[in-house]
C-alpha cells in the first residue's frame, strides 16, 4: 500500500552525518590536519584558489578537507565563502616585472637577462613511483644559492624593442567584477581573461590542446613563463597612496604567437597571456593559448568556427561550479515532467499504432 | 548561522535584485540580466529562486517551498531549512497560508491570492534556447519579436506527431509582447499562469536572469487555431483523495508493476483528504 512519503528531513540528516564519518575514513589512521595538506598538496591548494577566485590557502586547505579532496567541491564551498565577503577596494595592477621568480623559463631564447630559472618542476623527472615515498617521506634538503636581487625583464620586452611583437596597449579603465555584474556579450579581452583566470582547468587543457591540433592552430611559443611572488598594493584613501597589503603567489604565461599579418597591420608576433593564484602552469599556459585564440576578431583573423574562438562557447561553459550543479541538478526529482512526457509518449505511440493498424487494414 | 545577514544576503545585493524583480514586473516576460551570487547550494538546484525569495522575504512572512508540487521532497526541505536558519521566517505547508512560495516545477492546485508572491526555480530561462544556442542571438530575436522560428517548431511538431511534442515548460507569450518560458512546470499548469492574482517571480541563478509576471497579466501559451493549445494530464483519479481536477503521479507500488496516481499537489492532497474525500487505493 502506498502512502505518501515523508521523512526526507531525516533523510537528508542521516545522510550527512554518514558523509561525515566517511570523510573522516579509519580512525586509527591519524587525521589530515589542514596545515599538512596546505603543505603537501600545495598544488591541489593552488587550484581551488585559483578556481575559488580566493588567495588564502588556510582556506583552500580546508575546504580540501572537507570535501574529501574533491577539487571542485572544495572549489565551490570557496566560491560560496567568498560572495560573503566584504569588498573594501580594488588593489593596483600587481607587477609581475617586480616579480621574486621561483622559477622563470623561456622557451624562446636559449639565455636571456635574468637567466632560466628552472625551479621546483615536475619537468624531466622521470615519472617512476618513488616507493620510498610510501614508507618514509622525508627527503634531503635541496641545495640553495643566494637569490639576485635584480629584476627580471619580460621576454616579451625585448621583442617589443624591435617592434617584433604587437603592443600590448595600456588600458586604465576599470574592468568589469565578473562575480558583480552579469556577464554580457560581447566580452572586452579584460572580462575574457578575467573569466579564463577562474575557469576549469581542464576545460581550458582542452581547449588550447584543440588549438594546436588544428582547430584554429596559433602556433604558441611559451616566450616566458614564471612563476613566484609579487606584492599586492592598495591605495588607501585616507593616505592618499598605495601601500603594500600583503604577497600572493602567481603564475604567469606569455606565450608569442605567429601572425601572418592582416590589411592592416604588417606580420608580427602575436601575445597570449595567462594569470592564476599559486604554481599553476598547466592552466597559465592553456589560458595564454585560449586568450590568443579568442583574439581572432580583434587582430582580423578568420574566424574558422573552432570552439577556441567562439567568445560565448568558450566564456559560458568554462566555469565547473556552474557547470557541475547545472550537470548534476539532473539528479533532483523530475517526476512532474516525467509524468508529462509518460503521457505524451503513450499517445504518440498509440497514434502510430492506430496509424500502423490502417495501413495494414 | 548568526553570522550572516537576514536571508543570507547582504543588503547591497538584496537592492541589486529587488532593482531587477522591479524592472522584470515593469516588462513583463522580460529576461532582466542581474548579477547571481554564489549561494551556498549549487547552480541549477534552485539560487535563482533562492535569491529572489531573500530579496522578497522580509520578517513577517510565512514561507512555503515545494518542489514537484510536494513539501517534503529533499531539496524543498533543504531550501525550506535555509531559511528557516538565515531569516528565521515561519514556514507552512499550506499553500493558503503562505506569503511567499517558492516552487520548482508546479504551481499549487489552490488557487493563488492577492498579496502572494509565488517564486520559481528556473533552469533555462530562454525559451528559444533549444533552437538557437546563442544568447546574442536570442536577445535580438526578442527585441525584433522573431518568433517565428518557435511557431515552424510547434508546426514541425504536429506534421511529425500529429501533436504539439512539448508536454512540459510549454512557450507561453505575455500581454502580447515577450515568448517567456513558464520554467519547466507541466503544460497543465500553464492556464494558471494568466489572470492571476499573486506575483509571480522567476529566478535563473546560473543564468543570471530574473523575470516576473505581475498580477493579472495575461499570458497565452502558443497555439495554432486548428491545434488549440489542451493543459493535459493522466486521465485518472488521486488514488489518496479521489480528485480528478489535480496533476498526478505516478507510482509504482509492485515489483509486477502495478501503478497508482497520486496528487503531486501534497498540500493540495491532505486537505481534501482532511475534508473526507477518498480515493480507490485509501486504506
């Protein structure tokens, strides 16, 4: 017999209290704390930052921990922390020329000023598992020199000089806060690369993976990629100047790009840029190639229908909080529409029987 | 919860989308474009409709929230528990009683009154986006009032089908003007959407876009003269309550199969249950 259901409050309470358990795993196996995970998943850390739009990898950490290492959860309860806060101000352009490089690689010249400063990469490691790691995971101290105080030059400058590579134009006007206003087509490069700093990074793996097999192909150089701390300066009314608020780690792509040239401007090398919190050069470099293929309009290319080129594909389904509560929204009860459709699809096929049955008769 | 302001929102963000619900009543069946804020439940289980009931809810409300019609299904619970833990509002299940009603996929069977506000979870909220993705696109459609791509659709449906092969978020089109898509409630429901004297209100969160109809709008779902538009449903009886004018479910109550119907309406259900009506399957 049937009788309407009702308990989901319990339900749901049940549910999260066995969730709970679960996330805490076997208690004779010591706790994560959030300190170890900030640590030595610092680049799990860097990701929901980067995501989360939020620079505090305490925070990062965890929500890391609690959403059982489940990225984009913990990318979400960041997001869903961050519209709660305050906004006091807008900080200065941070100057990635000022930039204390913990690794800064081009790709582009073999030496160049400021040197190639390899860093800590998984570049040429070789990926064997280390079973060292699971039995002890201590490792010896890393040898160090003393840091050059000298400021490291952008590659791109030194193109600039020839007058090899396009301009980058400076631009005062205040970008839009895409987490404030809704976003509206068509996008400037500002809003575009402000959307491509938050995106999914697998999202844009692929798409700029999509570019250099051909589908509106742009050969990249990676003129430069580096990655360390910069300041971040705010300037406060009351003083009248910006003053230093705090240091955030970044990464930062400049990729130089073919261009054969168009009516009106002569060939040169074109720019792609990428920019995320934390070590990140997966997404920096992918951004840098996406940015360059969303250009295609303003630098009087062809657009050949790639989905790298389309501004509203790529800017409306790069964001994987959107994307995976729309995607698993489907999970919720549908049972009304269901219903609809039940109905609808017994009559269609009872005409087409009825229609079947005349035909034969 | 303390921590956070009444509704969750701040107040900034409240005035934000009260500015958006106001234009969205001015032009009814308008798509007004508003910035959706990250709420704490995710992307396509209900912020729009969240957002736009903080923006509404003030302290003396009483607050419903239903989803498939019923008061008890696990995200309405959830949402109704927000609330109850951000604004401290009292809620009801009864759709007589209530302020403000938050819905997904139904409007109530009792019909609604002045001085309600009925608020819906919309996943989509562009009724042509089916058959053109493009928002750019779609935005220029309704400026010019291009609709005649929807009517070659529903054409295209009767000279394949025989029928109009939409039986839920049926196109409706608003004092003459906008095509607006109802959120995906059962075409049955659509003839409720006109004339009626609440405030409707509804909230796209992913989307970013809020649009209203205001009291007593009329709204038309689309039509062809020789196919006129028919609010379907199962042609049985609440095997609770025994009423035949109610949208049903379905359940399957055997493993052979065996089906009732059931008012997807739960409020709707236990009232006339209440008042001693019966059905076939009542114990």
């Amino acid at each position: 017999m049937y009788v309407a259901v009702k308990g989901g409050e319990q339900a749901i309470r049940n549910a999260h209290a066995w969730l709970a358990e679960e996330r805490r795993g076997d208690v004779t196996i010591p706790e994560l704390s959030v300190d170890q995970i900030r640590e030595q998943m610092a680049l799990s850390v860097a990701r929901v930052m980067s995501e989360g739009s939020l620079f505090d990898a305490d925070l990062a950490a965890l929500a890391i921990k609690q959403a059982r290492g489940d990225l984009i959860e913990a990318t979400f309860l960041i997001r869903a922390y961050r519209t709660t806060l305050p906004r006091f101000g807008a900080s200065e352009p941070i100057n990635t020329g000022d930039m204390i490089c913990d690794r800064r690689i081009s790709a582009t010249f073999k030496d160049l000023p400021g040197g190639q400063i390899l860093g800590p990469t998984f570049d040429y490691t070789h990926r064997l598992l280390d079973f060292k790691l699971a039995a002890d995971g201590e490792t010896d101290i890393a040898p160090e020199r003393a840091r050059s105080e000298a400021k490291i030059p952008h590659v791109t400058d030194f193109l600039n000089r020839e007058g090899l590579i396009e301009s980058a134009v400076a631009d005062d006007a205040t970008p839009p806060d895409l987490t404030r206003v809704p976003l509206e087509l068509p996008a400037d490069r500002a809003l575009r690369l402000q959307a491509l700093a938050r995106a999914d990074e697998g999202f844009l793996l692929s798409l700029a993976y999509s570019t250099q097999r051909g589908y509106a192909r742009n050969h990249a150089f990676v003129g430069e990629l580096r990655i360390g701390m910069v300041a971040v300066e705010m300037e406060i009314p009351e003083l009248g100047f910006a003053i230093e608020i705090g240091e955030i780690h970044v990464t930062e792509c400049e990729t130089v790009n073919q261009f054969k040239g168009s009516k009106y401007v002569p060939p040169q090398f074109t720019r792609g840029y990428g920019l995320v919190f934390g070590q990140i050069e997966r997404k920096a470099i992918s951004m840098a190639l996406v940015d360059r293929a969303l250009r295609w309009e303003e630098l009087g290319e062809d657009y050949v229908g790639a989905p790298a080129q389309d501004t509203e594909f790529v800017l409306y389904h790069s964001d994987n909080i959107q994307a995976t509560g729309f995607l698993e929204h489907i999970k919720l009860p549908h049972y009304v529409d269901f219903q609809a459709e039940l109905e609808l699809v017994r009559k269609l096929r009872s005409d087409a029987a009825t229609a079947m049955q005349e035909a034969a008769e | 919860m303390s921590d956070y302001n009444f509704a969750y929102l701040d107040e900034q963000t409240k005035r934000m989308i009260r500015r958006a619900i106001l234009k969205g009543l001015a032009i009814p069946g308008y798509q007004v474009p508003f910035a959706s804020r990250e709420m704490p439940m995710p992307y396509g289980w209900g912020t729009g409709g969240v957002q736009v009931s903080a923006a509404v809810l003030t302290p003396d409300d009483r607050f419903k929230v239903i989803d498939q019609g019923a008061d008890d299904t696990t995200n309405a619970v959830s949402i109704r528990s927000f609330f109850e833990r951000t604004a401290d509002v009292e809620t009801t299940t009864e759709t007589k009683a209530a302020t403000v009603i938050q819905t997904r996929h139904r409007i109530p069977e009792t019909p609604l009154t002045e001085g309600q506000i009925l608020v819906y979870q919309v996943p989509i909220p562009e009724p042509l986006r089916f058959l053109e993705p493009r928002e750019t696109e779609t935005r220029k459609m309704h400026e010019l009032q291009e609709y005649g791509l929807m009517h070659v659709k529903l054409y295209e449906d009767i000279s394949k089908h025989g029928h109009i092969a939409t039986s839920y978020a049926y196109p409706v089109k608003v004092e003459d003007r906008y095509v607006m898509d109802p959120s995906p409630i059962p075409k049955f429901d659509n003839p409720k959407l006109s004339d009626c004297p609440a405030i409707q209100l509804f909230g796209a969160g992913r989307e970013q876009r809020i649009y209203a109809l205001p009291p007593y709008t009329k709204v038309v779902s689309l039509d062809f003269d020789d196919y006129p538009f028919e609010a379907s449903k199962p042609n049985q009886t609440c095997g609770l309550c025994g009423a035949d004018d109610s949208y049903l479910d379905e359940v399957i109550v055997d493993d052979a199969g065996r089906r009732m119907f059931v008012c997807s309406d739960t409020d709707y259900c236990e009232k006339r249950r209440s008042a001693g009506h019966r059905g076939r399957d009542a114990a």
